[in-house]
C-alpha cells in the first residue's frame, strides 16, 4: 500500500489538476453520504469533534474514507486544530490502496473547492483577496484561488497578528504581493474576494460592509453553533453552498434559515458544475459561498494525489 506524508501528499495535488477533477466529479454527480460526526467533550477547552467521511465513485473504481480529528484547543498548544488521514480503497476488491496524510489533503481539497466555486461566481476581473484565518487551511487559499482567477494582491487577517505576519512572509517568498490587515471592516474594502477560514463562533464579517461585486466565502463553520458571517451578509447575497450538508450542518445556514434572512440557496457545487444554474449574474452581484467540505471532494484528491504519484 501507497503510503504518503504530508508533503509528499500536498507536493501530490497541484491545484490546477486537483480543481479540474473536483469539476468533473461535481459534473458528473459523484455523492457521498452525509459525513459522521461525534463531539468528543473536554475540560477547560472547547470540546473537540471526531468526523468520519465515507465516499465510492459508484464505478468499481476507488472509494475511501477520511478520520478527522477537530481540536479548537490545539491553538493554544501551538499545534493544527485539525488532524486527519485518508484511507483511498479499490472498490471492487475492498483492497486499501494509498494512504495519505488527511490534514494536507483536506487543505488543499478545501481550498480548491473554494477557487472552483468563485470560478463560477467571482468576478472574472477579481485581482485582491482577504484571507480571513492564518491556520493551514486559509494558508492555501491564495494558491487556489490564483489557479483560476488573477489574483495579483493578498492581504491576511488573523485573531492574533503574529500568525497574519508568518503567513504573509510565506506568500511573499512566493513571490506573492501580501500584507498584514489589523482593521478587518477596513480590509473588507479594499477586496473584490473574502475568504474566511475560521473556527469562530461569532460572526466575523458583517453584510454591512460589503459592496456590490463581492464574493465571499466562508469554509469554518461545519456545526450549527459557529458562525463567520452575520445575517445580514447572507440576506444581502446570493447565496450558494458546497452540497446539501451545509444546510443541515453550518451555523451560517441554518442560521439565517431560521430568522428569515436566507430566503433560499441559489445552488450548490453540483449544480454550477453542472450547468443547471447560473453563477454570477452581474458585475453587482454579491455572492455567498458556504462550504463545509464533502466527502467527494476527498476523493477526488485522493484520486489526483494517486495519478500524480503513478506518473511521477
């Protein structure tokens, strides 16, 4: 059995060939079912989540499975909130074929979900970007998102500056134009995309501050208790969603599902990749991206991270 680490896994899913293959999956109407969750209490310290994601092609082809472990009070002991492996199968045989390092791979297949989504509902134009969230996952959006848009600006916002700083380093010895935002209402201007990848609990970005031609997208919130946006921001977009998870788990959903001010969701992955409905309007449109991560997304990934390793 293939058994690779994180950066052999990350070195694995560049974001160009791992977004296309989230767009043929998504066309193509790949499901998974809706992914175990189990709260696992602690003292002194938010309590932490097991996750268990299941998804088979459907073809005979591959399955896999992904373990996560979501531990909020790793911050304080300097370590990722998120630990994780993915178990890639043979779904005819059962056969486990690769193992992959789950933290990188759900990184970068976050990510790519994201960039996929503003692919159909950013503006084509769209050149600055505000990450929200200097953690691993917010650490791979400008990659993403410069895959398929021209993203030429970067600026990071972080609860604790000294992270926003380290992330900014890393994208400049990219080569990437990044700074550090202190003041996030003001750095919400000065974008044409908000990226938020956070595990707050209390609304971040106020709709109020948004202007027309904004996307944003929001990928914390995975239970119905954490928030990134507050009910104004999803009254004030159109609104989309990864896949139909999001609406039963995500607090920024259900949320505003239950005051009334999220009318409807426009649509979710499925739909745009599959051209049943249409993305961005109009250069005004605001549009909302809410993610909670799938189980297909992990696939796919793991199906890349397999063919890049095979080839190379």
């Amino acid at each position: 059995m293939l058994v690779l680490d994180a950066a052999e896994t990350a070195s694995a899913l560049d974001y160009p060939s791992l977004i296309a293959e989230l767009r043929a999956m998504f066309a193509a109407g790949v499901t998974a079912p809706l992914r175990h969750a189990h709260g696992l209490p602690r003292s002194g310290e938010p309590d932490a989540t097991l996750l268990m994601m299941p998804a088979w092609m459907g073809d005979g082809s591959h399955g896999g499975v992904k373990i996560v472990n979501v531990v909020p009070g790793n911050a304080r002991r300097g370590l990722p909130a998120v630990t994780a492996s993915y178990l890639l199968f043979n779904e005819t045989t059962g056969a486990h074929v690769a193992l992959f390092d789950g933290a990188a791979l759900t990184g970068r297949r976050t990510a790519a979900a994201s960039a996929l989504a503003a692919s159909y509902l950013a503006r084509a134009d769209a050149h600055t970007l505000l990450v929200v969230g200097a953690g691993h996952i917010g650490s791979e959006m400008p990659g993403a998102y410069r895959a398929v848009l021209p993203i030429d600006r970067v600026l990071v916002w972080n609860p604790t500056p000294a992270r926003a700083e380290r992330l900014v380093e890393q994208l400049r010895g990219k080569g990437v134009d990044a700074a550090v935002r202190t003041d996030l209402e003001a750095a919400v201007g000065e974008v044409d995309i908000i990226s938020c990848a956070t595990l707050s609990t209390t609304p971040l970005i106020r709709g109020d501050w948004l202007r027309a031609g904004q996307h944003l997208d929001l990928v914390g919130s995975f239970t119905p208790d954490m928030r990134e946006a507050d009910d104004r921001a999803m009254a004030r977009g159109r609104v989309f969603i990864d896949g139909p998870a999001a609406a039963v788990e995500s607090g920024d959903i259900k949320g505003p599902m239950v005051s009334g001010a999220l009318k409807e969701i426009a649509g979710t992955l499925y739909d745009l990749c599959g051209n049943r409905v249409e993305g961005r309007r109009s250069v005004a449109d605001i549009t909302v991206f809410k993610s909670v991560g799938l189980a297909v997304e992990d696939l796919a990934a793991a199906r890349v991270a397999l063919t890049a390793r095979r080839q190379g």
